[in-house]
C-alpha cells in the first residue's frame, strides 16, 4: 500500500472521529486533497484510492495537472482553486475549474462570471474572509464581507457557496476552535440575509478537528496526504 493511500485512509479516520465527536452526521465534511507542489502521479495515486476532490494554489501548474490527469484517462474529477488569483488569469480558472475557494475582490468575481463558458455549469465560489489574527494577509475583512456576498451573489456565472478561511496556524485548539467559531457566525449572520451558502472552507492538516468542531463543511488538506513541501507555503502569496 503506497504512504499516500494510508495517509488517506488516516485522514478518512480523523473526519470521522472529529464528525462524530461534534454529533454531526456521517458524510457532511467533504475531504478536499490539496496537491499543489505534488506531480499528476501523486495525483493519480489518490485517485486510485477513490479521492476525487482536488485543490491548487497556482494557475501553470493547476492547468497542466488538469490536462495531464485529463489525458491519463483518470475518471472525472473535481478542481478546486484555493491560491491568490490575479485578474490577468481570471479566465484560464474560469474556463478549466469547478470551484474557486479565494475570492476576496469583487472586480475578480465579476471576471469570474464574464468568462465563465455558457457550456459549463456556474462556478461555484466561496469569499475568502480574514478573521483577526490570520496568518495570510489575503481575504475580505468580516466588516466588508457582507456587501461582497451580495454583489457576488448577484452575479450570473457564479453560484456563491459560502466562506473560506486560513487562520494563524500553530494555535492551541481552544484558540484555533475560537478562530474558526468567528467565521462560523459570519457564515450564520450571511445566511440570516437571504444567501443560500452551505459550505465552509476551512481546517488544513493541522486543525482539522477543530474547524470540524465548529461547522466545517470542505477541510483542504495537503500535507498530511501528500507529505511535506518543499516550496512555497500557502501563506506566501506568490502565484
Ligand atoms: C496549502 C494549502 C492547504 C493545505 O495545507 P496543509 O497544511 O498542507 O494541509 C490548505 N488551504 C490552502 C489555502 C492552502 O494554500
């Protein structure tokens, strides 16, 4: 059995033992795998293993990964850009993407909607929202939040699923936990305005439990799949 098919099947127990302990309903965390840095191989080996839900940071390589799984003959998959997104490179997400989970600029989301091909269904978004203390720099403040869900919400090609977050690794899980319960109650309060979201982006491979504990509904994990990286972290906001 290969390290990346038992790092999954680890995972798989940690959701579950977190779904569990919070009394939530088996199935209700989605499992995103984030490969960026990884090649299509460590890809097709996670495949094989039946995870069919991927994330990438970075629009070169989220585009040849796509083509080569594409042309590997691997079964359908699900791609889901979490990284910095620039305007110039709006439309090559747009076109080969299924979700796009960084969304902090509504000129982005305009772009988003614009070249969305007609031929595919609307791309689903999540706000990338910055909580006090977050290590990134990247995202709509809580105060801002409200009127960009609006104005995304609006939008023709796009279908507004909810929020996403990276709050400052390294915390103890009371403090991660409090982190993650702040973008809880501003994914509830969005709610009580009328949006239909029902996806929170949020728990990486070392808070998951926490972030499953306060209503996570998509945890993006990469190392603990794929192992270490040996470049750029997700915090660094270079595309
Ligand atoms: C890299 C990255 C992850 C995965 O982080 P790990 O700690 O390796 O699980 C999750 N979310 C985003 C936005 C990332 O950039």
């Amino acid at each position: 059995m290969s390290l990346i098919s038992q790092n999954l099947q680890a995972i798989h127990q940690r959701i579950e033992r977190a779904v569990t302990a919070a009394g939530r309903a088996p199935g209700s965390v989605q499992l995103l795998a984030v490969s960026k840095t990884f090649d299509a191989a460590a890809v097709a080996d996670a495949v094989a293993q039946g995870q069919t839900a991927f994330g990438e940071n970075y629009v070169q390589e989220t585009l040849d990964k796509i083509a080569t799984l594409a042309a590997s003959g691997a079964p359908a998959l699900e791609w889901h850009f979490i990284g910095p997104l620039q305007s110039n490179k709006t439309r090559q997400i747009a076109e080969h993407v299924d979700w796009v989970h960084s969304v902090e600029r509504l000129k982005i989301a305009q772009r988003l909607s614009d070249q969305r091909p007609p031929q595919l269904p609307p791309l689903n978004i999540c706000l990338q929202v910055n909580i006090s203390g977050e290590a990134s720099k990247s995202g709509t403040t809580v105060q801002d939040m409200p009127a960009l869900a609006a104005a995304v919400a609006a939008l023709p090609r796009l279908r507004l699923r909810g929020l996403m977050a990276i709050p400052a690794p390294g915390a103890d899980v009371q403090q991660q936990r409090a982190a993650f319960a702040q973008v809880r109650v501003l994914f509830e309060n969005l709610r009580a305005q009328g949006l239909a979201l029902d996806t929170l982006s949020m728990g990486m491979s070392d808070d998951l439990e926490a972030a499953i504990a306060e209503g996570a509904t998509i945890v993006r994990i990469g190392s603990a799949i794929f192992g270490a990286r040996t470049y750029p972290s997700p915090t660094k906001e270079s595309t």
